[in-house]
C-alpha cells in the first residue's frame, strides 16, 4: 500500500488512493500513464475528527487541481497529436 502525505491545516494527514476495484486507483495510479483520479479514488488514512475529514479531503483534492489540469490538458494535446498523425498517414 502506498501512502502519500499531504500538510493541511489540519496538520500532516497521510492518505492513498483506494485499493478496491479491478483495477483499484492505486493500481492505475503506478501503471496507467493517463489515469485521472477522481474524488472518490482519495481515502484519508489518518485518524481524522469526523467534523473535519470531508475538509481535509477537500483541501487535498483541491490542492491537486492544478497538477491534474496539467495532466488533462497533456492528454488533450498527446489526443490531437495522435489524431493528426493519423490523419498525414491516410
């Protein structure tokens, strides 16, 4: 299992993508190059206050956008790329 850490306000908070499913989100997360996580995919492993869990789940998440628009728009342009590629060859 691997366990990333993220600083919060409320602290240091480790937490993982989850390890269910077929295939899980960690797995896609080590083996797929484009995988794009979803909230759901985030699990707090910490011992978090209930009151406060969802907050520290939303400030990682949103402290990820920036990195994951990154990776959208790289697969966007690797798409267009590939389609054009596709296009000269025709």
């Amino acid at each position: 299992m691997i366990k990333l850490k993220a600083k919060t306000k409320h602290g240091d908070i480790e937490w993982k993508w989850k390890d269910t499913g077929h295939p899980s989100a960690e797995y896609k997360s080590i083996h797929h190059q484009w995988w794009i996580p979803k909230k759901s995919d985030l699990q707090i492993v910490s011992k978090v206050d209930i009151l406060f869990k969802q907050d520290v789940k939303d400030e990682i998440w949103n402290d990820m956008q920036s990195d994951l628009d990154y990776l959208k728009d790289i697969y966007k342009l690797h798409k267009q790329n590939k389609k054009k590629i596709a296009q000269e060859e025709c």
